[in-house]
C-alpha cells in the first residue's frame, strides 16, 4: 500500500530540524569536546562540511526517487540490490542506536544523579517510557508527527537563544562544572590532534544527520522535486547556525575542558550562567529536544524498514500500512522493540559511535549512488559527491575503536544473512 502525500515545505522543514536539534545540543557538543579540546569549533566544521556535501548528495537523489527508503533505495536504483541492502542496513542500525541515545540524553537530564549506580537503571526504564511513548504518537501518522514536532522545536529553540544570548555575555569561564579546571575558552587544555578533531567531527556528524528524515519521507511529500531540497537545505543552515553560536556559547561558560568533562553540558552551563534555580531550563530544553528528535528519527526509520521489507530485505511481515493512518505500523513497532534493547544494553557514548558509524557508511552510499545520477535536479559537480564518499569514511574509520570494531561486525551479519537468504531461495536444479 502506497503512503499520502501530505507534507508540504514547512512541515519537512520542521521535521529536519526536529531531527537534529535534539543530541547534538544536549550531548554530542560534550562528548566531542572530550576528544577535539580547544579545537571543538573545527570539528564542528568539519562535521559541518561532510553533513552539507552529503545534503548536496541526498537532495539531488530525492527529487530524482520521491519514495520512501531514502539511501536504501537510492543505492538500490542507482547502484544495485547489494549497495541498496548496505546502506539500508547502516541506516536502520544507526539510526536504532540514535534514537538510544536521544532517550537516554532525556533521560540523564530529567533523572537526578542519572548516569551512575541505580540511578543510570531509573534512568534507563525512563528513556524505555519514552520510546513507547513517541512510538505510540508517530502511529497516529504524519500529520500528527508535524504538529507534535512543531509544539516541541519553538520552546526548545527559545530555551538555547536564551542560553547563547547569556553566554556571550558572560565574561569566560574561569572553572569547569563541578569543580572541574576548564581554563578560559582560548585555552589549550591538552593538544587533541588531527585524530582528535576527526574523532569529534565523526560524533558531532551524529548530531547533523536529521536532515535526511526529510529524504526517508520522500513517498509522503507533496511537489517533491521542488520541495525536498529547499526543506534540506533550509534545516540544515538553520542547525548549523545554532549549534555553532552554542558551542561558542558553551565554551565560554564551561571552557573547553570543562564541556569535554560535562555529561550534560547545557544544564552545567545554565548552572553557571544563571544559578542553581534556574536549571530546570536546561532540563525542560534537554527534554523536549530529545523528545522531538526521537519523534523524527522513529518516523524516519519505520519508513526505511517498510522500503527494506517490500524489496525482502527485512522480514515482509513489516511492510504492513495502516488504511486509517497511512502509517507503516509493524515497521514502526519493530523499530521501537529494537531501541529498547539497545538501551537496556550499551551505554550514551558507545551508542552514539555506533550511530555514527553506521549513518556515515549510509551516507558514503548516498554519495556514490549521487555521483551516478544521469539527471540532476539539484546542480553540483560530480567531485561534491565523491568528496562526500571521501569524508565519510576518514569520518567513520576515526571514531572510537570500540564502536568500530562492533559496527563492521555488525555489517558484517547483516550482509552474510542476505548472503544466506538469497542462497536459500536459489531454484533447486534437478
């Protein structure tokens, strides 16, 4: 069953932002400052770059391929099944554990003393609640999804102006939270290195990949040629604005040190900037960013599930759509089994590698599949597309080991089970 077109420019817009103001505020700024220091803005733009260059990418396949799936079905039109399979399976994997994690930065904020001892359980069984939750308001369909996301993104947006406004005011950070020596802004806390600035351009490329829920969606967008790589672009300049005017921000309050040190950066910067009373913002941000960007990212990987089971790639059980809801509802409950697993299971940081990871091998995919587009809707040269294959790999070679080493594991049963699914189904000679 085919889905209904019904988002128009500013409810993809919406959704792209949606997606990726959400971990990339609340965690991956701290945990990418652990790793780039000093030269965290670097990262940033790096991560920046390869997200923009694979936007390019994203873009020119989706007005071209206006259907669900996104790079599973880019690689598969454009490249063939194998490709297809490589890059629907990084995605829905990856994705999986982004949403992970976006519930247990939601959770780390909202759970006192979350992150240790019993309170990392609480915490767990609070980011579980969440997931059902936004799985229950996504089956309602996309209409729904938009409004939700709407009454989410204003608030959490209003929050950061506030919290960016208060920091380029303060006079710099002297002392770190909790203590922590963090040094002023300028400060050199240790020299990360080009591995260093790789490592936090890979884990803040975490943080930018919403935009390409727009892309997943592309089966329910109306005029979707014109419409698909305005909303693209539109969210991602839109984001990268904020979260480079955040991380100044940031290490101004905290210093660079003392963001590296923060598990939750912008509730210890609204402790330095505004007093202990006033934390309840940072709280209220971190919440309903999280809940936004889980609310996108479970709608866009239900879709990439419904692609990968119409063509086989999943079980076909999940290809079924709702008439009421136009909603691919046993995709979007399977998803929601999965992240739950997962949070029961790794912790924030492993499971934002292993997102990481596996959108970044989605993306290397996406650009291959771009540079073979006879018809280019969205004009750029070739070299974008292949300079995007490029960075995405530097990008996903350099993360964590760890996150690394399990992700190619990873890939690796994925691909021997389509291996031994295609094997199994051979016509039998007689």
């Amino acid at each position: 069953m085919a889905l209904q077109r019904r988002l128009g420019l500013p409810g993809a817009v919406v959704i792209g932002i949606g997606s990726m103001v959400g971990a990339g505020v609340f965690t991956a700024l701290g945990l990418a400052a652990a790793q780039a220091g000093a030269l965290l803005l670097l990262a940033l733009l790096l991560a920046g770059v390869t997200a923009w260059i694979n936007a390019t990418s994203t873009a020119q396949l989706a007005a071209v391929h206006p259907t669900s799936g996104g790079a599973y079905t880019f690689g598969r039109r454009q490249l063939g099944p194998w490709a297809g399979f490589l890059a629907g399976w990084g995605f829905v994997t990856g994705k999986s554990a982004s949403i992970a994690a976006m519930a247990y930065t939601f959770a780390l904020y909202v759970v006192p003393g979350a992150g240790t001892g019993g309170a990392d359980w609480t915490a767990r069984w609070v980011a579980v609640a969440a997931v059902v939750l936004l799985t229950g308001v996504n089956l309602l369909g996309i209409t729904r999804t938009v409004q939700a996301t709407v009454a989410i993104v204003v608030p959490v947006v209003l929050i950061l102006a506030v919290v960016i406004t208060a920091g380029f005011l303060s006079p710099g950070a002297d002392a770190g939270p909790a203590g922590s020596a963090a040094g002023s802004p300028g400060a050199d806390p240790g020299d990360p290195g080009l591995w260093g600035v790789l490592q936090g351009a890979g884990l803040l490329f975490f943080a930018f990949a919403g935009y390409a829920r727009i892309a997943t969606l592309g089966e329910e967008v109306r005029s979707p040629r014109q419409t698909i790589p305005r909303a693209v672009f539109g969210a991602l300049a839109f984001t990268l604005v904020l979260y480079v005017l955040l991380a100044v921000s940031l290490g101004r309050a905290l210093g660079f040190e003392g963001l590296g040190a923060s598990a939750a950066p912008v509730r210890d910067a609204v402790a330095v900037l505004f007093g202990e009373g006033w934390i309840w913002l940072a709280v209220l941000g971190a919440a309903l960013a999280s809940l936004g960007s889980m609310l996108n990212l479970v709608a866009g990987l239900s879709r990439t599930g419904l692609a990968m089971a119409r063509e086989g790639d999943l079980p076909r059980a999940l290809d079924r759509v709702s008439a009421r809801t136009s909603v691919p509802w046993a995709a979007q409950v399977a998803a929601g089994v999965v992240v739950i697993a997962l949070l029961l299971t790794a912790d924030v940081l492993t499971v934002v590698g292993f997102s990481s990871f596996g959108v970044l091998v989605y993306y290397a995919v996406s650009n291959l599949a771009a540079f073979t587009l006879t018809e280019r809707v969205v004009r750029a040269p070739r070299w974008v597309n292949l300079t995007g294959l490029v960075l995405c790999l530097l990008l996903a070679f350099t993360l964590p080991w760890v996150s690394v080493l399990v992700m190619v594991g990873v890939f690796a049963v994925g691909l021997a089970g389509r291996g031994l699914r295609l094997w199994s189904a051979r016509p039998v000679r007689r």
